[in-house]
C-alpha cells in the first residue's frame, strides 16, 4: 500500500499546463477533482484493475474509465481483437458485419431490444431515444428523476446528476427555456409524484425516462416495486417507459437492469461496456418504434463514425468475455464484499454511512440514509467524503472524485485488492 504522502510533481505540473489548455484542465468536468479538494492525478497507463501516474504511483481503480472496463483495463484478448482490426482501418463510414454481429448480441441479451442504432456515446444514444419518444407519441413532454443523468443534451439539463451534481450547478447557462419547458422531474422512488405529473398532463407525456438503477447521483437502488410501478403507470397514460442502461447495461447483469428487475421498458440506452472502452453508445427496443428511425423511417439521426469497426470489436469481444460462466457471480461476490467490507469500517470507526451494492457497481453516502433519492443523497457530508476520497488516493485507492457518481469494479478486482482497500478505508476513517 502506498503511505502519505506520494509524489505526485509531475501530475501538478501537467494539469497545471493543461488548465492553460482546456476549460478546467480537463475534456469532461468530474474529472477535474473540483468537489473532492486537491489536483486530478495524471494517468500513464491501465492495466488490470490498475492505474499508473505519470509519477509511477500505482492506484487499485474503481472508476473504469467510468464503467467501460468491466473485464479489467487493456484486457489482452480486447486488445489482440483490436489490433487485428486496425489493420483493417479505423473508419468504415459504412456497413461492416461487425455491427451485425455486435447488434445481435445486444438484441440478444436486453429483453427490451428489438433493433438497435449504434452512436459514439451516452449523450447521442440518450438524444436519440429522446427524438424517437416524441416521434413516437406525437407528444413532447417528458419526465426524468431529480439527480439521474442522461447526458448534456439540452432537453435533460434540469435537475441533473452527474458533474452536474458534482460542480453544484442548478441547471446549465446556454439552455434556452424553449429546450427544457418540456422536461417534467420527480423524485426518484416516488411514484405518486410521477402520477400526479401524468395526471396534470394528460395526453401529453411521451415517456418516462430513467437510471434504473442510479449513478448519476451515487449509487441508489430502486425501491420494491418502483420500476414495476413506473411500468403500470406509463401504460396507464400511454406513455414510453425508457431505462437509460448507459451505466447499468451489462454490469448489473449481462441483460442489464431490466433482467435483473424483470421490467421490460420500450426503449433503452446503452453506452460503455458495449464499447469496450471505445467511444460507443447505442438506443434500441420495440421493433415498430425503432422503424422509425431514418433511413427505415423519417426520424432523422446520424453519425460519421457510429459503428466503426474498433468500437464495435472492443464490444463484441468484451461482451464475449462477460459471457464466461461464473463472470456476474464473481462481479456480484467481490463487489459485496467491497461494500460491505467499506460499511463495516464506517460503523467502527464511529461514522454515519450508507450505501450498499448490486453486481459490480456500488456506493457510499456519508449520511445515515437511508437514501431514496436526490435530495437525500444531498445530506451526505461531502467535505468529509473529499477529506475520505483524499486519504484513499495517498493510500493507493482510486474513487471517483465525487459524491455523486457510483464506483465501479471489474473482472480484474482480487480478493486481495478488497482487502487492501477495505484495509485503506480503516486507516482514513480511523484519521478522519
Ligand atoms: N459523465 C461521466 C460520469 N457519469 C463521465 C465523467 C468524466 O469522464 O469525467
């Protein structure tokens, strides 16, 4: 275990150089450490469940990339399939079997999903979903939950989690009203808020678009009978009921939230672990709806580089890899014992903590909780989880640098990384 204090000189001395460079030092806000305290370590290289800086510090990872490196970084069949296909050039702007392939393995595994359009990211596939909802239904508005995230396209900057959250920005300057008027927001968990929305506007909501299972706000399950509720109430209104699995696809099992909740929405988003740690996202469900979509129908989205061939061969051979028996339970048993192992330490060293797990993403608010939605997770004391995320990076621990996004574990997590974290965690919170 690395001990206070690590060198981290040339990690300062090329953020320093980048904030001259780029908006915050940075190509996307979390990452910027503004809500945690001190300086973002600069990356060399991944490997395993393992990062390096550029000052040769070793860190135990539990951001993946944010979420793509399910199998563990630069895992060596990923990365034998992908020079192989670079061989064969980056960009096809065109049919490729691969899409076909990595299509019908998405097909195959979300319930769901009938056909599918693959795009570069979380935020296009989340755009895209959004047009087809109102295409769909002939109506515009929609609801979204108070903290969930789906990307920084306009329509969903309102109330929104993620680096939203983090830098504490109610909503984003540069939205026009005209953008967001539409956007309708309940709490999550809370179905009768979600009723009386449909009830107020009647006839007019195209959907209900939701993180199944939260990260965008830290890590946050759906109550009993949530998402089974949410199902009811979106045919009752004649509504779309869209999971955004951009997160949860393919890590909170192979088919996702909705297999694992046994809920099965007209739409879903996907983005990450489909990628393979490429740029990659992907909308798909009910077959009349997704005709809709151009060249089949005259709902208009495109892409120069969606499918191109690196990202859908990171997929398919990181989907095939997560096929392997054995694979969710292991996510499952070593994730459970992170959480439970982090919650014990809390417990004993006197501090109020929540949190808890599903599969390979987990959480922890420094609140008593319980937490069921956004504005619980916001009790959460989050200079003490800075002073706390602080303590385990000069312990070798890399969490994401906010309160406000669930961690991430992988294939590639031992047992022994558990233990040394969970040994970290003991260290900090016993000094905290
Ligand atoms: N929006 C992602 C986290 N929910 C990515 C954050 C980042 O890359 O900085």
């Amino acid at each position: 275990m690395v001990n206070t204090p690590i060198k981290t000189t040339k990690s300062q001395e090329i953020f320093a150089a980048a904030q001259n460079l780029m908006p915050g030092g940075v190509s996307s806000p979390v990452r910027a450490f503004k809500s945690v305290g001190g300086q973002p370590i600069v990356f060399d290289r991944v490997k395993d469940a393992y990062i390096w800086d550029v000052d040769g510090n070793q860190y135990i990872d539990y951001v993946g990339t944010w979420g793509p490196a399910i199998c563990g970084h630069a895992h060596p069949e990923v990365t034998a399939a992908l020079r192989e296909a670079l061989e064969k050039g980056t960009s096809f702007g065109a049919p490729s079997v691969l899409e076909n392939v990595l299509a019908e393995m998405v097909i195959d595994a979300v319930p769901s999903i009938e056909m599918v359009r693959f795009v570069n990211s979380g935020t296009e596939a989340c755009m895209g979903v959004l047009r087809v909802m109102r295409a769909f239904t002939n109506r515009d508005k929609i609801i979204k939950f108070e903290g969930c995230y789906h990307g920084h396209a306009d329509t969903f900057l309102v109330k929104a989690g993620s680096g939203v959250a983090t830098l504490g920005l109610p909503d984003s300057p540069g939205v026009p009203k005209s953008a967001t008027s539409s956007t309708l927001t309940a709490p999550y968990n809370d179905l009768e808020a979600v009723k009386a929305l449909f009830e107020e506007n009647k006839d007019e909501i195209a959907g209900v678009i939701l993180e199944p299972v939260v990260g965008n706000a830290g890590f946050i399950a759906p109550d009993a009978g949530f998402l089974e509720g949410l199902r009811e109430l979106t045919h009752e209104y004649g509504a779309l009921l869209v999971f955004d699995e951009v997160m949860t696809g393919f890590r909170i099992a192979y088919g996702g939230a909705q297999e694992k909740f046994g809920i099965t929405p007209d739409l879903t988003t996907l983005g990450k672990v489909i990628g393979g740690g490429l740029p990659v996202g992907a909308y798909g469900g009910r077959r009349d709806i997704m005709s809709l979509v151009a060249p089949a129908g005259p709902v208009y989205q495109a892409g120069t580089l969606s499918g191109n061939p690196l990202a859908m061969t990171a997929g398919i051979k990181t989907l095939e890899l997560l096929q392997k028996p054995g694979a969710y339970e292991y996510l499952d048993r070593i994730t459970k014992k992170l959480a439970d192992g982090l919650l014990q330490v809390a417990k004993e060293t006197g501090h109020a903590v929540c949190g808890g797990q599903i599969s390979a993403m987990f959480g922890l608010f420094f609140t008593s909780g319980p937490v069921h939605n956004y504005e619980d997770a916001k009790k959460s004391d989050t200079a003490k989880f800075g002073r706390f995320h602080r303590g385990m990076l000069e312990r070798g621990i890399y969490l994401a640098p906010s309160q406000f996004e669930a961690g991430f574990t992988s294939l590639a997590h031992t047992d022994e990384d558990i233990n040394q974290t969970i040994a970290a965690a003991r260290d900090v919170l016993s000094n905290l």
